[in-house]
C-alpha cells in the first residue's frame, strides 16, 4: 500500500504528464456544442452542488467521471439568470491540490477550459455566486464537457453532461439516521413484547 505522500506525488507526476492532453482536448473541443471526432461519444458522470453557507452565496460542485479520463472542458449553466454566476474561487483534486484553469463568466454560467485534471478522482470546483439564492435555485444548474478516455486508446473526445444534483445536507443525514435507528428500537420493542406475551 502507498503511503499519501507517495500517492500524491503519483497523482501530480499523472497530472503533470497528461497536462499537454487536456489542453489539446481544450483547445480542439472549444465549443460546448462540439462533437466527438468519431461520433456523439459520451462517458457517464455526476455532478452534485452544496452550499456552503446558509444563503448560497458560495457553491461547491463535485464531479465525478466514470472512467479514467482527462477532462478538457467545463461548462455549468443555470436556468435561473437572477441566480448568476460571480467568480470561480479554486479548482481542487480530492487531495486539495489546486488544478490549473482558465474560466470565462456569463449570464447563464461559467466556461472552464484548459483543465489538466484526471477524471476518475473527483473533481472540486469552488465558485463565488453574483447574489445570495437558495437550494432550489442550486438544484436548475446543468453541465457539459469535453474529456478524453484513457480506456478509448484512440485519442477520441467524449461528452460528458447533465443536471447537476444537490449534495444531502449533514443535518438531513443525522435526521435520517435518528429516524432509521427509531425505527429499528420501534421494532425491537414490538417483537420482544410480542415473545413476552407468547
């Protein structure tokens, strides 16, 4: 087993490598609309979204790609243009390492190009909303992307894209969890009362 000092150096000298990838993949599928060079090839992804203060002045998204891949492009609208997009505060790996990028911000969303990142780690993007909002609003965003797969071996772009979930909040998993261990004390009680009256 690697200790994490290894690990991470593993994963930057990966990331260093493949860097000249991504910006290729950016600067080839440049367009959020731009197809595959052999088709609309596309790999499963999530992304969810938190906030991480009570107003959602400040958002993290988390993305995850199925295979391992290089992502190139990044781009995450929203319905909502009273919900806007201010700035991308950091771009980090699972290890809290900062990835490299290059952002554009409109009115319906941000533009996140020459991402030197390896997909198959989760991928955590930091961005400063323009106003305060809520989850609903969280909940209307949506995204897309170009990467390119390590298993396709061809050198072929693939989509990713989607709507973008919301991230369960810590006090709804303790809520839950109470609820289910209830539950659970609930039946326990029946039963022994039911072997009791037997």
């Amino acid at each position: 087993m690697m200790s994490f000092p290894q690990e991470r150096s593993r994963v930057l000298q990966r990331s260093q490598l493949m860097g000249a990838v991504a910006t290729v993949i950016a600067l080839v599928a440049t367009a959020p609309n731009a197809q595959a060079d052999s088709g609309d090839l596309r790999l499963n992804s999530t992304m969810t979204a938190e906030c991480l203060d009570t107003e959602c002045t400040v958002v993290r998204f988390k993305l995850n790609v199925d295979t391992d891949a290089f992502v190139g492009w990044l781009r995450i609208t929203t319905k909502d243009t009273d919900y806007r997009f201010g700035e991308v505060l950091n771009v980090v790996d699972r290890f809290g390492n900062g990835v490299a990028f290059t952002s554009v911000v409109s009115d319906d969303g941000i533009m996140l190009t020459e991402l030197a990142a390896f997909g198959s780690e989760p991928l955590y993007l930091t961005v400063q909303m323009a106003q305060a909002g809520d989850r609903s609003q969280v909940n209307g965003f949506t995204y897309s992307g170009a990467v390119s797969s390590a298993d396709g071996g061809n050198g072929s772009i693939y989509r990713i894209d989607g709507p973008v979930g919301l991230a369960p909040e810590p006090m709804s998993i303790v809520l839950l969890g109470t609820g289910l261990a209830g539950i659970a004390g609930a039946a326990a009680r029946r039963r022994k009362r039911n072997a009791d009256a037997s």
